[in-house]
C-alpha cells in the first residue's frame, strides 16, 4: 500500500482547512498536506517550479465560495493549466452549498471527480481514495 504524496486543500476557512487536515493526517494516506486560501493560490501553487518539477498533487479538495478567485473560476483557469502539471490531480469539490445547480456544474466539469459536502469525513475520504486511488494506503 502506498501513501499518496501530497493532497492540497483549497479554501479560505482557515478552521475547515484545519479539520480537513486532522481528517486526512488521522487516516495516514498522505505524505503531505498543503493550504491554500483561494483559487489564485492554488494556481500559484501547481504552477511554481521547486527542485526542477512542479508538486502535483495527487488529490485537491476544493471550496466553490472563496474570495480573490472562487472554485468555479480555479477549474477555468486550471484546464489552461499544461497537462504536465495536472497529472494524477483528482480534483473533490467540497462546498456547503445546497444549490443543486452547483452540483450539475461540478459535474459537467472533467477535472471534478467528485462533489461532496463538507466537512471531509474519514468515510468521505475512503470513498475517494476507494474510487480514484485503489492501491493507496486505505482502512
């Protein structure tokens, strides 16, 4: 079994970020856990060369609500984003929504693998890790 490198979340709730990580910590399937506060950061962040290689985060949980840029806009921006630097990202949007409206869009959306509301359970997370990422590390 392996551990997924490095899952980003994406939200401007400096709390939901905080759960969403004690969540993903307490299961163990990530190396790493980055923050990022909107739409714009993530970009920065995916797009930023470190070492020689961009991060690639193998999973990103993305709020549709946040200010600067928004989840909608992010997923705009991000298919210009060169496919070298989406690879293996599954995008899970996470949202208090409860506009159904939102929940068609998300689909509609390639890079979205998933819409769910928040906050990200350990049961949430097997489910993703179950459907996306059979051979990581899951309970």
């Amino acid at each position: 079994m392996n551990k997924l490198k490095r899952v980003l979340l994406v939200d401007d709730c400096k709390a939901t970020n905080y759960i969403h990580r004690l969540v993903i910590e307490k299961y163990g399937c990530a190396e790493a856990v980055v923050e990022v506060n909107n739409g714009r950061e993530a970009l920065e962040y995916l797009t930023t060369e470190v070492d020689g290689s961009y991060p690639k985060p193998e999973l990103v949980f993305l709020d549709i609500n946040m200010p600067v840029m928004n989840g909608w806009q992010f997923l705009e921006k991000y298919a210009d984003v060169p496919e070298a630097q989406q690879a293996g990202v599954v995008v899970v949007m996470l949202t208090t929504s409860l506009n159904p409206d939102d929940a068609s869009l998300a689909q509609s959306k390639a890079a979205v693998k998933s819409f769910s509301s928040k906050p990200l359970t350990e049961s949430r997370l097997d489910d993703v890790l179950a459907e996306n990422y059979p051979e990581a590390l899951r309970r």
